[in-house]
C-alpha cells in the first residue's frame, strides 16, 4: 500500500468499501477536522486486527476510517436518520 490518496478516492474505490483504512500523513480539514487525503498504510474488514497490526508497527499515529457507501451512492430508505458513524481513531 503506501499510496497517497483523498477521501472521496478511497470511499469510491471497491479496494476500501467496507473495510477499515489506516492512513498516515494525513492532511485534514481545518473546519471540520476530518482527513481530506492521506497515504494509505494497511485496511482490514475487521477493525481489531487492523488495530493490532497498527500497534505492532512503526505506524502508531495513523487515522482509521470506515470506508463504507458514498454518500450520493445511497439511496435513501426512510426519512429517519441513522446513527452517526464511527469516526477517525488515532
């Protein structure tokens, strides 16, 4: 992995969706503090074993993210709103 990518790129690749993405180097939005673009360090379906390969390695300081649908992908299912998801861990 290792690439440098922007968030909406990693949420439209069929790589991520679905996964957990660990990034590093990231740059972040100064509004909202969310990453905007960041290089790509490991991914897993399962968030545990993606912390656990990110404590045992040199990349201790990365945000890990839900790669789940766009946004403008979804379509809607009801007027409720669903919860919030998870956010950046770092």
């Amino acid at each position: 992995m290792g690439s440098r990518l922007t968030w909406p790129q990693i949420r439209r690749s069929e790589e991520f969706r679905g996964r957990w993405v660990a990034l590093d180097h990231c740059t972040y939005d100064a509004r909202t503090a969310q990453p905007l673009e960041g290089s790509v360090v490991d991914s897993d379906e399962d968030l545990v074993e993606l912390c656990n390969r990110m404590q045992q390695s040199d990349n201790k300081h990365c945000a890990i993210l839900f790669c789940g649908e766009c946004e403008e992908e979804r379509a809607p299912m009801s007027s409720r709103r669903s919860p919030t998801p998870p956010r950046a861990y770092h």
